[in-house]
C-alpha cells in the first residue's frame, strides 16, 4: 500500500509540536521579573518545534494539509484538535501582545508564517478554520503594523539565505496579505521590494550556498519578484529575470543545481542546506511552471533531485530537521502553494 505523504508530515508536524524542549525562546529580559521563558506561558500558541516561527509554520503546514480533505480521518481529528488548543482567541491576544511588546521579535520571518498561517486559515475550507482565522485577526493586527513600521526604516535589504533574508519574507508576506484584503500592506511590499530588487542584474550565484544557509539568495529574490511583477503575459517578470540571471541554467549558475553536503545532520546549522534544498526545488518548479518546454523540463528534473536528496530527512532526521522541514517539503513538492 502506498502511504500517503501528507500523512507522514501531518505526524511529523504533531510529533515536533509536541516536543516542549529543546525551545529557543530568544526572549529579551528587561529585568529580574522577566525571566521566565517557559515555553507554553511565553509563547501559548507558538510553543513546541524549537522555536517560535518553526512553531508557525508547522502550523501551517498542518492548517494547509488538512485543508486538502486527503489526511487519514482519524489524524484530521487530532490535527484539528491540535490547532485548536492553540489558535484561540487567549492564546492570541498573548502573542499578539508580545509582538506589541517587542517590536523586533522573529522579524521578519516569523512575521511572514505567521501571515500565512492566518491566510491558509482563511482560505481553508475546514468548518473550523473560520474560528482559527478570527482568533489570529489581533496577531495580523499587530504585524501588519510592525512589517510597516519596519520598511520605512530599513535602508537595505538583506541578501544572505538565513532567517532574515528580506526577499524571501516579502515573498510571503505580499501574498498573505492580499489574501486576508490588506491592500495597505500589499501596496508597502510591493513597493518596497521593486525599490529593493528591480534594478539587481547580473546576480553572481558563485558564492551560493552559505554554509547555514537554508534559502537561495538568489532564488528568494527571484520568487518575491514573481510576485512583485507578474508573471502572466505583458507583465514585467521575465524581462527582470533575463537581466538578473542571464542565460538562467546554462553554465553561469551552476551553483543553484548542485546538491549540498552535509557532513553532521545533528548540528542546527549544518542541516539547513537540507532545507536549501527544498527551496531551490520550491523555487524551481515555480520557474519551470512559466519557461518554454525544454527549460521546464530541465528545471523539474533539477528541483526533483533536490527534492529526492532531502526528503528522506523530512520524517527520519535528527529533531534539529524534523522541526522545521515538512513546510519546505510541502511547498516544494507542490502539495501546497502560498
């Protein structure tokens, strides 16, 4: 019998939540009364998997594959029941005002699952995201006045492929706010990244990968421009892509389809290039989906080897992957889209 994937990630995602330690909660203490960092008080709903946006975006995960109707019933209940204990409106209001609180906190990645936690929720045809997606309004609140807040001060964009990579964030970030109808938001993003990335040419992939890193600079970039621009006929993209990467694929980039090495799956740091992995499938088979037939072709085989190199870690790996790469390995394998 074959076994349904999304089963496996739905058990993974329930088996890493429910993992109370280790948790990094980088919570900055403003004095002796502020040390407490137990994990389910600090952080009610985003609690389990390590740390806070790996806690988000599972939960996204969960929220995106239940919404298919293709997990097993019996673990469609236990995800709902799951989601439930922690997208409340209590458990929100603490989060929403912690971020309040601490302005910088999980900027701007956690920011951006968070967002698209809300708009899975919202989309989502299961009878309770409805509640999910009213609980999380405060949280969205909140961020959407941080992410503004945020771009009208920062100066430049990071390039780097870790947690604050600027593209990749905003590549989320625009969608999910368009789909919860924050035009606002949207418009500031947008904005932003044509200031930030529409004159880039000639991107220099050389020096891809980073030894930590689990994104693509260069891919981030290009997938938050597919946004930006359009991708459709008459829209902007590919005459932007053309003077980004030139000859994209040919022996100017070969460094975005070779596949990592990891030498210690234990190690934090190291097992991100896993996840690079899967983001350069994600982003590839986007690209692909608009290339003439023979580049499609050759970009789906690349992003499948990517895809096959990682997958086994997704489930079996050390806790140090199994807490995060489930979302990477959804979005690459095209079983959800953003």
């Amino acid at each position: 019998m074959t076994v349904n994937p999304l089963d496996r990630w739905a058990e993974t995602c329930l088996a890493v939540l429910g993992t109370p330690y280790p948790y990094g909660a980088a919570h900055m203490s403003r004095g002796d009364s502020d040390n407490d960092v137990t994990p389910w008080v600090l952080h009610p709903a985003f609690h389990g998997c390590l740390d806070w946006h790996s806690s988000a975006h599972m939960q996204y995960s969960l929220v995106a594959m239940a919404s298919t109707g293709r997990l097993a019933p019996s673990l469609a209940d236990r995800v709902a029941a799951e989601l439930g204990s922690r997208l409340t409106p209590e458990n929100l209001a603490t989060e929403a005002e912690y971020l309040r609180a601490n302005t910088y906190y999980e900027r701007p990645y956690g920011w951006a699952w968070a967002l698209q936690l809300h708009a899975a929720c919202a989309r989502s045809p299961l009878p309770q995201a409805a509640a999910w997606a009213e609980a999380l309004e405060p949280l969205t609140e909140v961020v959407a006045a941080n992410v503004i807040g945020w771009l009208a001060k920062q100066v430049y964009p990071v390039r780097h492929g870790v947690h604050t990579n600027s593209a990749f964030a905003l590549a989320l970030l625009g969608p999910a706010a368009e789909t919860l109808g924050r035009a606002d938001l949207a418009s500031a993003i947008r904005d932003t990244a044509a200031a930030w990335f529409g004159a880039d040419e000639r991107y220099d992939t050389r020096f891809e990968p980073g030894g930590t890193d689990f994104l693509s600079g260069a891919l981030a970039e290009v997938q938050c421009m597919m946004w930006v621009l359009g991708t459709g006929p008459g829209d902007g993209f590919g005459e932007w892509f053309e003077q980004f990467l030139p000859r994209f694929g040919a022996e100017r980039q070969p460094a975005l389809f070779a596949l990592p090495e990891v030498r210690d799956r234990t190690d934090g740091h190291m097992v991100h290039l896993v996840g690079l992995a899967l983001h350069r499938a994600w982003v590839l088979r986007d690209i692909a989906a608009i290339a003439d037939d023979k580049t499609a072709a050759a970009l789906r085989g690349a992003a499948a080897q990517q895809f096959e190199w990682a997958a086994e870690e997704v489930n079996t790996g050390h806790f140090m992957s199994t807490h995060w790469l489930v979302t990477y390995a959804l979005l690459a394998s095209g079983e959800a889209q953003l």
